[in-house]
C-alpha cells in the first residue's frame, strides 16, 4: 500500500496534533502541518480553512483534493479550486449556511454533521481522511 500525504492546516495558535491518531496509523497516512511542496490532500480547519484554500489554488497539480472542516467564509472573491473538494460543518452555529457560501463559490460537496457545532475536526477525522486517502487501509 502507498503512504498518503495529508496536510492539515489549524488556526494560528492551534496545538499541532494528530485528530485521530488510531485512524491516520491505521490508513497509512504521513500526517504533515507544513506545506512542502510534495503532492498532497488538504484540510483546512476553522480559519486554517483559508491556508489550505491558499495551498490548493497555488498547487492545482499536487493537490488533488481538499477538505474544509467549520472554515468561516471571506470577504474574498471566489478562487479557482480544481480539487476534489468536501465540506464538513456541524448542524449547529449556521453550518449548512457557511458550508453552502463555499460550495458556490469554489464547488464541492457538502456533508452535515446532525446536532455539531464547529468544533467537529476529531469526530470527522475517518471521514476527512476517506476523503484524501481514498483506498487506503481500514
């Protein structure tokens, strides 16, 4: 089986952890909290949302798919994400509202979280990583 990037993008000041260590060992996956330039999935969480964005727009043929958990939106126009792109936002605090914003500005498909708010990255983590390491062990 093949090793599968993941990079994961926090708020500034967010404790550099693995959301689910069990899952990203077992599905062989190289967690990463810097952009290196090596082809990789992204997610975005919270206002980290906005780097991974940055990262996937800037490497369209490195990224291939992207992730936004509970990303607020911008006053910035649309970007051009070719990505494969999911949204995962909690039913609480307007999730489906922020998360639609998103889908129609740069496309994808979104996925709530039935009575979440936004702080939602662990308990979405088996789903955040099926999303950018299709394939992978279970």
């Amino acid at each position: 089986m093949t090793t599968r990037r993941v990079v994961v993008c926090l708020p500034d000041g967010a404790q550099r952890v693995d959301p689910g260590s069990d899952e990203t060992t077992k599905r062989e996956v190289e967690l990463g909290f810097e952009w290196n330039g090596v082809a990789a999935g992204v997610v975005g969480f919270g206002e980290g949302g906005r780097h991974a964005l940055e990262i996937a727009a800037a490497n369209p043929g490195l990224v291939g798919r992207l992730v936004l958990v509970s990303t607020e939106p911008t006053d910035d126009a649309p970007i051009d994400i070719p990505a494969k792109t999911l949204l995962l936002y909690g039913s609480l605090d307007g999730g489906h509202r922020r998360a639609s914003w998103w889908k129609d500005r740069i496309g994808g498909r979104i996925e709530i979280i039935p009575r979440e708010g936004n702080d939602i990255l662990e308990r979405v983590w088996p789903r955040v990583l099926s999303h950018l390491a299709p394939r992978s062990g279970r």
